[in-house]
C-alpha cells in the first residue's frame, strides 16, 4: 500500500517525538487520576480492571489495546453474555461518555504502539473487509484521537469515517494535528458523537456491510474466518 506522497517532515521525524512528548507529560502530571479511576473500576465494576483487546496498528501489525473497564460480565442462565446494553452500569457509561477509559491509551503512544492523532485502531475483523483504499489507514500508527472522532465520532456513517482516515494520513501536519486535538478537547468536554444511533457500541464494519446489503452472507462469513485466523497466528 502505498500513499499519494511520500510522509513529510513533521510527519517523519518530528511526529514520533511529539506524541513521546505529549505523553510522558500527561503521564506525570495524571499519574493520581489512573489510581482514582482504577480504584472506582474494581469497586463498581470488578476485575480485571483493564479491558484488553488485539488491534491492528502501523503496517497492520496487531497489537493489544487497552482501555479501563466499562461493562460487567454478567450472563443468562446458560453463561452467555448479556446484551451490551445490559452488562453497562451508569458508572461505565459515564467512563466512556467522558473518555476516561480511554486513558490507557496513554502508555500505548508512550511505548510506540500508537500516536496522539491519527486513524483509531479498528477491530481486527474490521480491517478484512475494508477495500484496498481504506487500508491505507494502517501505513501510520492509530491515534487516540483523529480525523474521524472530530467529524462525528461514532455518529457519522462507517464509510465517510474510513474516508476520512485516508484524508488524513495523506495530509498530515503538526497544525493540523494541534488543530485535531483542541477539537478532540471540545468534542470530549461536549460529550458529542459517542453512539452511533443511539447504540450501546457501535456496529462492527462487517455487519454495517450486511446490513446495507454491500456484501453477501457468504462474503461475510469468509472475512470473518480470515479475521480469526489472523488473530490465531498472532497468537501462536
């Protein structure tokens, strides 16, 4: 895969020092806000206390993310899991709305896995159905914020939201990351865009696909099978 333009200055060499930058101070100086909000999640919510989940990164290498735990894991009489909407307290529903579960993100732009702007890491079987264009987004690390997020967040359609990721990574410069982050500020402090029609989580690519009828049953289970082999041989 291959960009419209090679990466520019800032993208190259001033991007990556940055986000290390951005970070570390945010780090030291909201060290105490992860123990409060820790604390609250194992009291409220239980353990573990971080939910992780395997993302695909920069040059489409999964990595796992992390993000504080919002829902319980409650279940039917048969150990199945409860609909989302049932197994997320008030508690949880305010950690997202506020983006505070997104916290330990913070470390992920830290240690290199993922940037303060940029593309917002997808689920592994989001990516096997995304066409050749869209997976562009995955030439640069994801971000804990971008494009995408200040548009509309999850309110905006999953085709202008991929649209815009590859807008970005073609046009990326330090004033528009600034100007990407006091939105991002603005849009958190609003609490605009969380769902996507008012859903609990957002639909996943594949099923947003079906459900338009872009795809057919039998393409959807084949990207679906492709998905949980990739995730098999990352952890083999």
């Amino acid at each position: 895969m291959e960009r419209k333009r090679g990466p520019g200055i800032y993208e190259k060499y001033l991007k990556r020092f940055f986000d290390i930058i951005c970070s570390l101070a945010f780090l030291l100086l909201f060290w105490w806000l992860y123990i409060i909000i820790a604390l609250l999640v194992r009291v409220r919510l239980g353990s573990p206390v971080l939910f992780k989940q395997p993302r695909p990164g920069k040059d489409e290498k999964i990595f796992d993310l992390y993000k504080f735990r919002t829902m319980t894991d409650e279940r039917d009489d048969k150990g199945n899991l409860l609909p989302d909407e049932q197994r997320l307290p008030p508690f949880g529903a305010w950690l997202r709305s506020t983006s505070l579960d997104e916290l330990p993100e913070i470390w992920l732009i830290l240690i290199g896995k993922m940037g303060c702007i940029g593309p917002r890491p997808l689920l592994v079987r989001d990516m096997t159905f995304m066409s050749e264009i869209h997976r562009k987004r995955h030439l640069v690390r994801p971000g804990l914020s971008g494009l995408a997020q200040v548009e509309g967040r999850n309110d905006i359609d999953w085709q202008e939201k991929l649209d815009l990721d590859v807008e970005y990574i073609n046009h990326i410069t330090f004033l528009g990351d600034l100007k990407i982050i006091f939105l991002t500020v603005f849009k958190v402090f609003r609490r605009e865009g969380i769902t996507e029609n008012n859903m609990v989580t957002a639909a996943d690519y594949g099923d947003y696909l079906l459900d338009k009828r872009y795809i057919s049953r039998e393409v959807y289970e084949q990207k679906q099978e492709k998905a949980i082999q990739l995730l098999n041989e990352r952890y083999k």
